[in-house]
C-alpha cells in the first residue's frame, strides 16, 4: 500500500509561504500573497467539486481545523453538502435571534396590550415608569429567556427594604411581563419572580418590614369640625373634597366627575363603568349639601369638568385635596380615610344594613345584594343612608351656613 502523506505540521502552518498546501482529507491550507493564512475544505458532492472556508489559521489550530473537516467530510459522506447545511443553520439562527425578544420589548407589549384595561391613567403611568427606574438597567436588554431568579434578586434586593410598597410592586410587574413571555413562546420553565413558595424563602415579607399603614382616618365624631373649618377655604379642591366626603367617594371618582353625569333634577350622580375600580356603573344619591356644592360649581363652569383645574378642559390634580389637607395643618389625614370615618359612622351609629353601606361605598357585594340593588330598593336605602351622613355631619358643623337635614327614619344618630 502506498504510504500517506504525513500532512502539515504546526510549524508549517506558521511559516509556509504564499500558495495552497494539502493536508489530508481535503484539507488545505491556503496563504495568501498578504501572508494570510486561511484554512480550506475542498469536497466534490453531485459531481461538483467545491470549497468551503473554515477560517482563520489565527483562529483555529490545525488541530481544530481538522475536526472542521471531519465534520465537513461526513455531511458529505452522507450526501448533503456542508456549504448549504452551513447556510441553512445560519439561517435558522438569524430567524430565531429576529424573533427572540429582550424583557424590555416583552414589557412594553405587555404593557400595550393591557393599557386599555387599565382605568386609572396613574396605574398606567407606574408600570413603565417603576420598570424603568428599577428593572431596565438591571436587565432590560437582555433576553427575556435569560431572566433568572439571579437577576430578579439583583433589581429587588436594593429597594426591598428602603421602598418596600414599591419593591412588592416591581416584582408583580415582573412575574406579570415573565408570564406574557412564557404564554407567548419566549421562555419556558418556572416564573424566577413568583412570590408563593420561591422568593418568600429569599426576601423578607413587607409584615416585617415596616408595619401595615392604614388611610389615616378622622374620628367620623370630628368631621362636622372638620367640614366648617372646610368650608371657610377658597377654590375647587375644597368643594371636591366635601364632596368627597358627602359622598364617600374615591378620589379620582371624584376630580373625574363630569356635568354629563350629574342630574340635579334627580339628585343623582352617575359614575360610568370606566372610572369605577369595580368596572361598574355606580349610581350616587346626592344629599342637599352635595347638591349645594354642584350648584355653587356651576358659577364657576368651564369645559364637562365639576372641579376644573387651573388648565382648560383638566380636572384638578389627584394631588389637590391631599395638598389641601397639608395646607390645613392636616397632613396627618388622607382623603381615603374619610370613607373609613363613613363606614365607622354607619356601623356604629345608625341601624342600616352593612350591605348598604358597602354598597355606598362602592365595594362589591353578595349576588343577592346586587338583585336587591338592581330592583331599585336598595338604591333608596342608600339615599336615606346618604341623608343621614349628611344630616350628622351637618348637626356637627358649627358654621354659619350650615345645612340642617332632618333624619332619616333608619338612619339617626
């Protein structure tokens, strides 16, 4: 048998001059003119015969380059052309990074997608404000099937003890985006930002962190007190905020609240669906003090707005009433807390059902409560309770201009 060429050495690699030297099994080392030494599969497939470049001599040994060709050579053994299995390979990969997405792209489709959902304009405004103060520069770029419980620990841990309310607000946005990936196809296994039986073995629970802090509320005994001393300030966040608490409103039922919804001939009020945390319409009985305040707003009337801010066609800010409250030498008080002095009031006080006040209140209640609701009757109920609010808080208000409202048969004091 004829002997087989030894091949080229290590040495030769780095000291041929320029020209094309075979190495064995259809490798070659090719050297150019510049001295460039580029390695080479020369193969014959369906009666072609072919080159294929397998890089740099100053990338791959010759050791390395020769597991390139033996790779190379068995596609071809095999019937299948290496230069096109090569092709089809980088294809693939290019499709699959087009199509891989970072976190930040997976949070801003889940954030575009849910928006129209999402009926408070300040709950939209958080999301990717928080994400992009605490998330993005940990890892937004990065892709979202790389997200792991490493790296959500590093976006948390710096914020989970000195902001721990917005700490348990990032994470759920986290796990959230996390689980729009996994339902997309752009990650799979485990969500690394699930709180249940995973990261409350890694993160102190907020319980121990700082205490629960309730809405500071009003002893609903001092709020007569508290609505004279109202009445004697200037402005639109004065009148919204003993709306507010004429009505039990939430803050932003209240800045929201539209001429459009307000029917004086029926003292009614009429929340649309779209502005209730429940997603339901809420009809509000107004008392006479509260329709009082509606009137004396119709003085002042621009734009579909009942408490107009300083710019044209804006309500006043969900900040103004709180603001006000500051300016009182009452921030200690939230507005939140004066439904909470309302509902003291109603269950300590008066002989109404809690379902009424719950109803007032707008919080969700028992199916059979909802058919009463629906029938009209405790519609009725709610406007006694209302009155009566107002008549308590009424009898309590030392002002000169306060409004007497006889008790309702249920509802006394």
């Amino acid at each position: 048998m004829p002997k087989k060429a030894a091949g080229l050495t290590a040495r030769q690699v780095q000291t041929k001059g320029p020209g094309v030297y075979a190495d064995g099994g259809g490798l070659y080392l090719r050297v150019t003119p510049t001295l460039a030494r580029l390695w080479l599969y020369r193969f014959q497939v369906r009666g072609r015969r072919r080159d294929m470049g397998l890089g740099s001599a100053e990338l791959y040994s010759l050791a390395e380059a020769r597991q390139k060709a033996l790779a190379a050579r068995k596609l071809v053994a095999e019937g299948t052309d290496p230069i096109e299995a090569r092709r089809v390979k980088r294809s693939v990969a290019s499709i699959k990074a087009a199509k891989e997405m970072s976190f930040r792209a997976c949070a801003e489709a889940y954030i575009e997608a849910q928006r129209r959902g999402w009926r408070n304009p300040k709950h939209a405004a958080q999301w990717p404000a928080t994400l992009a103060a605490y998330v993005y520069p940990v890892f937004g770029p990065l892709p979202v099937r790389a997200v792991d419980v490493g790296l959500v620990m590093k976006a948390l841990e710096p914020i989970w003890t000195e902001k721990p309310e917005t700490a348990s607000r990032v994470r759920g946005r986290i796990e959230s985006v996390l689980d729009w990936a996994t339902a997309r196809g752009h990650r799979q296994g485990e969500n690394p930002a699930r709180w249940r039986h995973h990261l409350e073995n890694l993160l102190p629970p907020r319980s121990q962190i700082r205490r629960v802090e309730h809405h500071t509320a009003l002893p609903y005994a001092e709020v007569g007190d508290f609505i004279a001393e109202l009445r004697q300030q200037p402005g639109p966040a004065a009148r919204a905020l003993e709306f507010t608490i004429l009505t039990a409103g939430r803050t932003s039922e209240v800045i929201g609240a539209r001429w459009s919804e307000i029917n004086i001939a029926e003292e009614l009020w009429t929340v649309p669906a779209e502005r209730m945390k429940a997603g339901r319409e809420h009809r509000v009985p107004l008392s006479q003090p509260a329709l009082a305040i509606v009137e004396d707003m119709t003085a002042i009337r621009v734009g579909d707005h009942v408490f107009p801010g300083s710019k044209t066609e804006r309500p006043i800010s969900n900040m103004a009433m709180l603001m006000l409250l500051r300016r009182m030498g009452r921030g200690h008080l939230t507005v939140h807390g004066f439904r909470s002095a309302f509902r003291d009031w109603a269950a300590e006080r008066t002989d109404f059902p809690s379902e009424v006040a719950e109803m007032a209140l707008a919080h969700t209640v028992s199916d059979k409560v909802e058919a009463a609701y629906r029938r009209g009757d405790m519609f009725e109920k709610r406007r006694e309770i209302m009155t009566a609010w107002a008549n308590f808080i009424d009898r309590q208000t030392k002002a000169p201009n306060a409004v007497l409202i006889p008790l309702a048969s249920q509802g006394g004091e």
